[in-house]
C-alpha cells in the first residue's frame, strides 16, 4: 500500500483541535509519554547547545485531548505552560489528574493551589503492592533471619500476593488464604488486607461509597500496624 493512501485516510479520520484556551477543560490530565528522543540544537541568539525532549503531556481527562507537550519533566517547564494558559482556562479547572510526580505537584500547587489534585488509579494499587513487598520482605528477615527462599510458602507465592483477590479463581483464592493464615506473618496479612481496602475506594462507584471505604480503609491500616504504612 502506497505511502499516500496511508496519509490520506489518516487525515481524513483526525480531528483538528482549537486553540488550547478555547477548550472547556475541568479535569486536566498530565503524564509522561515519550514522544521523541532528546535532541541537542544550537539556539540561534545564544549559541548554547540546548536539549530538548518532548516529555510531559497535558490532556483533558474526559476526552484524553493532547493539549500541549512540554519538554522535560521539570516542575518550572510544567509551571510556565500552565502560566501561559488564560484566566478563564485556569479558573474552570477543577481536579488535576496525575501520578505521584513532585514536579508535577509542585507546579499545580504553585500556579493552580485551589485546584484538586488526584492520583490515578494504576499507581495507587502500585504503591499499595511496594508496601506489601516491603512488609514481606521484611517479615521474612525478622522470622527467619535471611531472605525468602522457594521453600517459604510466603516467598512462593510473592506474585500471587500481588494479585487482586476479586480476580482471583477459586483454587488461586485457596492458595492466597493458605498463606495469609500463617501466624508467623501475619504482617503480611495485614498489609494484603490494606491494599485490599485501598483498591475498594477505587472501585467505588460514588462519593458516598468511596468515603464509606476510606473508613475501613483507614480502619485496616490502624489494625494493621506496620511502620510502611
């Protein structure tokens, strides 16, 4: 298939966006996405070798819109491509969707500080699953004196740890309670359940459900007692 065929029926199926300031935005996303390698180029004036690489990326959350790609991941770049915005653009922003990035914070925080801040969903549970690895490991060191070993059920099963359990088949359920029941470590129970509570306020279908969550959320991680969390 020739090259030009290709190109005109990829323009015929895209959408020519307005003007960044004339989109109704109220929940506005920012994420990592590599659009190009880092490239070095001579400014004209100076004569500085700069390096330039196409990195952070504003969206609209409910329509994923690419609104503007900044380069780097510096919360002064991010900070200037939000001051460029118009007052009115800023004024309807309402949350600010983004992973757990203090560059991205301190910029929202510095140019947008009334501005809700949320955190998506895939690095809450990532989170939740490093401090269930943290209490593993270290339940292990402090029962056993070394690292988890195949031998160890607890280590054995590490993956299945990581697992939701809604999703898990009956005999992988099985599997999971033989280990969480071993009163040795039962920290690890502790921090699977934690996770288990953080993933119910994610799923939640409402506000009301969602704070109903937290509560047992906050309830597991007082119960629980582990310093990770």
């Amino acid at each position: 298939m020739a090259w030009g065929t290709v190109n005109t029926a990829i323009l015929s199926q895209s959408t020519v966006l307005p003007q960044v300031d004339q989109v109704p935005v109220r929940a506005l996303g920012i994420d990592e996405h590599r659009f190009a390698t880092a490239k070095w180029f001579k400014h004209s004036q100076t004569s500085v070798w700069c390096r330039v690489e196409p990195w952070s990326t504003f969206v609209g959350a409910h329509t994923g819109h690419v609104l503007g790609v900044v380069d780097g991941r510096s919360s002064k770049n991010l900070s200037s491509w939000l001051k460029a915005r118009s007052p009115q653009g800023l004024y309807r922003l309402e949350v600010v969707v983004i992973d757990p990035s203090t560059a991205f914070q301190s910029a929202i925080r510095t140019v947008l500080p009334a501005v809700q801040i949320s955190l998506d969903h895939f690095h809450l549970v990532k989170l939740g699953n490093q401090v269930l690895t943290h209490v593993r490991q270290r339940a292990l060191r402090e029962v056993l004196g070394r690292r988890g070993r195949k031998q160890d059920a607890v280590w054995a099963h590490r993956m299945l740890l990581l697992r939701a359990g809604d999703r898990l088949s009956e005999a992988g359920l099985h599997r999971l309670e033989q280990v969480l029941d071993d009163a040795d470590i039962e920290q690890v129970a502790g921090a699977w359940a934690v996770k288990k509570h953080l993933r119910r306020i994610l799923n939640a279908e409402s506000v009301s459900a969602a704070q109903s969550a937290r509560i047992d959320f906050e309830l597991a991680v007082a119960a629980a007692g582990l310093p990770e969390a």
